[in-house]
C-alpha cells in the first residue's frame, strides 16, 4: 500500500465571510486527511479573517493588502508544507471525498502531476445540501485542482494584476511546461452561483482570457520557431 500524501488546501478570500466557514467545514470534512489549510484574507473590509481564525488548526489564516486573487492565491499555496497542494474559491465547497477520489489517481499514476474531476453549480441549499443547477460535467479550473508540489514550483505563481484570468494563465503555463494533467470522474467541487461572483462583478475585465491567450499562444511560436544562424 502506497505511503499517504500529505495534502494542504489554500483558499484565498474578499469580503468572503458570508461563505467562507462553509467552505472551510467542507475541507475539514474530507475523507482523506487535510494536514493544513491556509486562508489569505486579501485586505477584506468584512470579518472574513476573523471567521477563519476561530476555526483554530489545522487552519492558518494570513491577511494581506487588496493585491488581488492571484497574489492572494500564490500566498496560500506558498504557505503550505505538504506534498500534496489543492485550490478552493472562498465561497466553492468541496465533496467529501473530493481529496480521495484524486489522491488514489496521483498513487496509481506517477506521471500525472495535475489532477482535475467534475463541478457542478449551486446557489444554495436545502439540509445542508447544496441543490444542484446544472448536471456533473468535467471542471478544467483552479477552483477543482489538486496537484503536487513539484508541479507548483516549476510553474511559478500566479500572475498579478489579471482580475479573472489568472488561473487560466497558469494552467497554460502549466500545460506550456509539459506538466501532465488528468481528470477523474467523480464530482470534487461545488461552484457556488451568486451576485458577487468574481466574474459577474468583474465584466469589464473579460478581455483578459483573450489577452492572456494570445500571450500563450505568443510563446509557444517563439519556443518553436528556427532560430536564425
């Protein structure tokens, strides 16, 4: 039987207290393990630090100025000591057996560094269960990712400055890097529908994923085009 993977969860959080204990809870509820989870609270005018700090370990809770969530992000992920690192939105939850179901394929697969699996959405629930909006269908996002630390460090971190596409810019960088990435079936994350979501109040920076992109595309053809002799 293979050695446990140490596994630590970063959550970077605005004015996120209305959902951030829930999303907490869903992490401490896991079926394997979580050894930490640190909570960067990014400059938040709300009691968000507060919330995450009452909780107690194996929660660590770090605020910073408003930098934005990349910067708020790569401060989490930097501030966890396990082998194993996943990514949580403030107000997504995690399925209980969300770390499992993708630790088993890290184990059985030693060329995989990125493991992914399916979302769904909700904008509430009813017994504590989140009621469903949409079908189970694959969630290619930082919000359902779980990789090894090796990948993040090769990587690098998040970009600052991008309001919303930040995590598409380090997938593609992780993919311009050849880090291998695979998808389980099971459903890892609940994406959590609501009027402040980042991408509703930040519609004027949409333009980002065609920038960011472009920039991808950009340097691939540098990395494959003759060098002049």
């Amino acid at each position: 039987m293979p050695r446990p993977l140490s596994v630590g969860v970063a959550i970077p959080v605005f004015n996120g207290v209305r959902y951030l204990g829930a999303a907490i809870e869903s992490v401490l509820s896991q079926t394997h393990p979580v050894a930490e989870v640190v909570v960067v609270d990014d400059g938040s005018a709300d009691q968000s630090a507060a919330v995450a700090s009452a909780i107690g370990p194996p929660v660590r809770v770090f605020s910073t100025e408003h930098l934005g969530i990349g910067a708020a992000r790569s401060h989490a992920l930097d501030h966890l000591r396990t082998e194993v690192l996943v990514t949580l939105d403030a107000d997504d939850l995690l399925t209980p057996r969300s770390v499992e179901a993708r630790i088993d394929l890290l184990h059985t697969r030693s060329d995989v560094d990125l493991v992914f699996g399916h979302g769904r959405t909700f904008a509430g629930c009813v017994d504590a269960e989140p009621v469903p909006l949409d079908r189970s269908r694959p969630h290619h996002t930082v919000g359902s990712l779980l990789m090894r630390r090796e990948a993040y460090q090769r990587v690098g971190r998040f970009a600052t400055g991008l309001r919303v596409a930040d995590g598409l810019d380090w997938l593609l960088r992780a993919r311009e890097a050849g880090i291998v990435d695979a998808t389980v079936e099971a459903q890892v994350v609940w994406r959590r529908v609501h009027g402040a979501n980042n991408s509703l109040t930040q519609r004027t920076s949409l333009g980002e994923f065609a920038v960011v992109l472009k920039a991808s595309l950009d340097r691939r053809r540098r990395r494959t085009s003759p060098k002049l002799t």
